[in-house]
C-alpha cells in the first residue's frame, strides 16, 4: 500500500523540517498544503521548500483549510493509501490572539474541524495535531504532564489549541479516526519566524538596536530545537495505534527539552554567541504570557522512544549559522 503524508502548514519553520526529514527518506509521497500566510514574506517559505520542488515524491497546494475545495483536492485519490495528517496549519502567538480572537478561532478550530471531517471521510490511517504548551495556562504544578486535568488557558491562541484537541478527540471517539496530539514547547531552530524572540534577539543585537524584554527577565520557557520536535514527530507518526473496542486510537503527548532557561539568561546566550551586548527595553508583562512552561517528556518517551539531544548552545550556535548563510544568500540575489 502507498504510504502519503498530507502536511499542513508544511512551508513554514516546522512543517518545512518535517518535509525535509519525510523525502530525505524517500519512503512516503508528502503533500503539502500552505496558504503562505502574510504573517512574513511568502519568498522565505517558498525557500524552505526550494530544494524539493521536481521530486516526484513531493507536491504542494497554496490554499487554505478553511476552503472546502481545497481539501477535497488533496484528499481526492488518497483511497487505497496509507494517509497520515499532519495538521500544523493555525494562526500562532499568544499576544496576537488577544487582539484577534475571532481569527484565531475561525482558523484554528474551525479550520481543524473541517480538515477532521475530511479525513474521517477519507479514512486516513492517521491525523497528528500540533498543539502547544499554551494550553497548560498558567498551571503551577511542573513539569507538567499530560495527564493534567485543570487547564487553565489564558490567551485566545491557547483556548482555540484546546477546542482543537477536543475536537479530535471526539472523532476518534465517535468516529475511530487513529489520532495524535502534540504538545510542542518553545520551538527554535534554523527557519524560526522573523517574529519569535531568539530570531529577533538575534538580528537586533547584532545590529546594535535595542531588544524588548517583558517583566524582569525571570520567566522560564522550556526552548526545544526543531531537530528535536522532528524526530518526536516522527516517533509519533511511526509509533504503534491500538483504539478500543470501536473507538480510534487516541493519546497526547509533549515534546519539549524537559529543561527551563530564564528569559536573562537566554538574552545572555545570545550576547556570548554574538559576542555583543544588548541593549534593553524592559517593559512590563503581557497579559497571556505565562511565568514558566515545563514539559515532562516521559510519556512521550515511553511511547516512541522521545529523548532530546540538542543543548541550548548548541542550539543557538545551529541558528546562528543558518541566519548568517540565509542573509548571505540574499545579499547574492
């Protein structure tokens, strides 16, 4: 049976990983569905998949999940297949979702639930949903563990990533679709959105502008490296899926580093790493933001053999390289 993996979001910084991962293999045909989201410029997407464009194992489709005919294009042919889903498609950021609420339900819970029917319809072998930290609010017991119940999100993105997991856990309830839940921590890496802190810290402090730090530098944020968050993704999709009775099969699991970094002591990394000082603007917190993000990884371990690898040096020197070579690439042009 032909294997396929039908990848959401996959131009972006994770998604455009785990296509790289999925055909350097070159075991599984891999589509990829993108609406290149005006959030950053379509150019730099369209780069992260440059190198596979001509492979017959891949292809890709600009729309969005919120289109009906569109889905029903990259779901049309896939009888007969061995699908996986791999919903990575949402408006992200918890400090934009508090001016747009509506988008980020409209696109995240919505969004899902359409691309859930069209698999249940489809009968896929497998969906995974990439969700978030976030959902664990502002929870005060760590590491936090899958298991806990009191979820208390507090930005509108973390409230649309838990209707999002509901969702699917419904269908596979009442549907037996096979599902995945992935709780992703703080991820970084080469591709990282301009946006995000280490990419931001990065270009500022190396051009001598000052950088924003929210509250006194002692929030704890588990950064995880995007090599990491790939081969979980892959333990996930390869891992063993049993349902009971009728039902599909149905589990969460984090993936993060299991380990925190001060929002200070990150900045210093990056000064060490740059060998600059930065300049700061200390501004009060944000509301959403929470004080700490902690993943306990064990379940994730247990389940598919999860153990990241990737020190935050290391990390940050891997980013360093790529932001340099892709400056230097587009200097050339």
């Amino acid at each position: 049976m032909e294997k396929q993996v039908i990848i959401t979001g996959g131009a972006g910084f994770i998604g455009s990983h785990l296509v790289d991962r999925l055909l350097d293999e070159g075991k599984r045909h891999v589509t990829v569905l993108d609406n290149f989201h005006a959030n950053y410029p379509k150019a730099v997407k369209e780069n992260n998949l440059a190198r596979h464009v001509g492979n017959p194992l891949f292809s890709i489709v600009e729309g969005d999940i919120l289109d009906e005919e569109v889905l029903d294009r990259i779901f049309s042919g896939s009888e007969g297949k061995a699908v996986t889903v791999v919903h990575l498609a949402a408006l992200v950021g918890v400090r934009p979702s508090l001016d747009n609420p509506t988008d980020y339900h409209r696109v995240n819970v919505t969004g899902t639930l359409k691309l859930l029917e069209k698999a249940r319809m489809a009968r896929i072998s497998h969906f995974i949903l990439a969700s978030s930290s976030s959902v664990y609010g502002d929870l005060k017991e760590v590491p936090w563990k899958e298991s806990a119940t009191d979820l208390k999100p507090i930005s509108p993105y973390a409230a649309s990533k838990i209707a999002a997991e509901e969702f699917t856990r419904v269908y596979a309830r009442l549907h037996g679709l096979n599902a995945t839940v992935l709780r992703f921590f703080t991820v970084y890496g080469p591709r990282q959105r301009p946006d995000l802190a280490i990419h931001s810290f990065f270009r500022k402090i190396d051009q001598g502008l000052p950088i924003q730090q929210f509250g006194d530098g002692g929030t704890q944020r588990d950064y995880t490296h995007v090599d990491d968050i790939v081969t979980g993704m892959r333990g996930a999709m390869d891992r063993h899926l049993q349902g009971p009775d009728e039902q599909g099969a149905f589990d969460i699991f984090n993936l993060g580093n299991s380990r925190t970094v001060a929002l200070r002591d990150l900045i210093g990394s990056i000064e060490r790493q740059l060998g600059r000082k930065a300049l700061l603007e200390v501004l009060p917190e944000q509301a959403g933001d929470v004080r700490e993000t902690h993943a306990d990884v064990e379940k994730a371990r247990a389940g598919f053999g999860y153990s990241p690898v990737t020190e935050l040096a290391d990390g940050l020197a891997d980013f360093q390289r790529w932001l340099t070579a892709s400056d230097l690439e587009r200097s050339a042009d």
